[in-house]
C-alpha cells in the first residue's frame, strides 16, 4: 500500500508514520509512569520531612522554599510529572484521532491534559513560601496559578473525556468512570478551598482531588496502551 505522504512508511494500512511510533508510545507510557512517580515523590518527601502533616498541609508544602524537600518535590514531582503529562497528552492526541470521528473533542482533551501539565511546570519552578503562607510573594502567587490550572485543567479534561469515550465502544467503560472522577476530584477541590480558613483536613482534601484525577491519567493510558497493543 502506498503511503499517503510520499516518501514515509506507514504500519497497519492506516497512514500512520513509523517514525512518529516510538514517541507516540513513549507518550503513552509517560501517562503510566507520570502518576507513580508523582505519588512515591509526596511519599518520599513526606518520609524525609518529620512531623509533616499529610492530613493538614498542602502538597506544595513540600517543596516550600528552604526546606529539605524543595528541589526534589519541586523537579522530581512537579515539573517531571508536569513534562510527562504533556507528553502524554500529544499522544494522547495522536492515539484517539485514529480511532474516534470527534477531531475538535479529541483535541480539546488533549489540550486539557497538556495544561495540567503545563500547570505543574509552573507550580515546580515557582516555589510557595514556608507553610504556604505568604499571598503577597509573587512566587507564591505564580505557584498557586499555576496548581489552580493544573487541577481545573484535568478536572475538565476528565469530564471532557467522559464524552469523548462514550461516542466509541471500546472505550465507553471509560465514560463513567472519567465523569466519576471529574466530578469527585471537583468536590474535593471544593472542600479543600473551604477549609483553608481552619486547615482541618486541607490536605487530605487536596491529596484526595490529587490522587482521583492522577489516577484517571494512570487509568486511561492503561486503556489506551492496551488498545494500541490490540491494533
């Protein structure tokens, strides 16, 4: 079969580049690892911070500026988890554009993701001060922007998503289970903001919204590399 862009080979008889295979595979996999890194880097950091609060302090307040956990937290969990999701959502991208006739949603998503990412870079390389407790340091004020985008961001891309898979029936046990978890990861979001006042289970609100949403990530590139494998 000839392929449809002169010159490249394609695989499958579906006019796919073999050249853009092995990153698109690669962004796949990134959607699996992002999520495990991210969850042993709070463990670790924790683990290497005494006396720190898992229930009542933010995330980000492991790597706060000054402390013993800030550039692990910051480069090992935020902007290396920022990086990979925006690697995972342009594969993301490239997987579901094969497979689903809804190019504008399947893009939307995708841009979705690629802003949490983008969000996290931003919440890596802007530092929060110590306890998070400082709103007129323009860092701190960048840090909080750039967590807020990231969390809205993959909420909407879940909810998003949920369309999405319902329109092909090889992903629409996806469908609810994304709704789930943009749903749920916006509740806790929700009670996390309305505790700040007090710190009563703030950040076991935060690592609830966290860990449901990371886990859609972990949960769909699961599926979709699964999928690949079939194709």
């Amino acid at each position: 079969m000839r392929s449809p862009v002169p010159g490249r080979a394609t695989i499958h008889g579906r006019g796919r580049p073999l050249s853009s295979e092995p990153a698109r595979r690669a962004g796949l996999l990134c959607g699996v690892v992002a999520p495990l890194l991210w969850a042993a880097v709070i463990v670790i950091a924790g683990e290497l911070r005494p006396g720190f609060d898992h229930v009542g302090q933010y995330i980000s307040e492991l790597g706060e500026r000054g402390s013993a956990t800030e550039t692990f937290m910051r480069y090992g969990g935020f902007v290396a988890t920022g990086l990979m999701h925006v690697g995972f959502a342009a594969a993301f991208y490239a997987t579901l554009i094969r497979i689903t006739n809804r190019p504008r949603l399947t893009l939307l998503v995708a841009v979705l993701i690629a802003l949490d990412g983008i969000g996290r870079i931003g919440a890596g390389l802007f530092a929060c001060e110590p306890g998070c407790a400082a709103p007129e340091s323009l860092g701190q004020r960048l840090h909080g922007l750039s967590a807020t985008i990231a969390f809205l961001a993959i909420a909407a891309a879940a909810l998003f998503g949920a369309i999405l898979f319902r329109r092909d029936k090889r992903l629409r046990s996806l469908s609810a289970y994304s709704f789930a978890s943009g749903c749920a990861g916006l509740i806790f979001l929700a009670l996390m903001s309305a505790s700040e006042a007090t710190h009563a289970h703030t950040g076991l609100y935060e690592r609830l919204a966290s860990g449901l949403l990371t886990l859609w990530i972990f949960v769909t590139a699961v599926r979709l590399r699964k999928l690949d494998s079939k194709s």
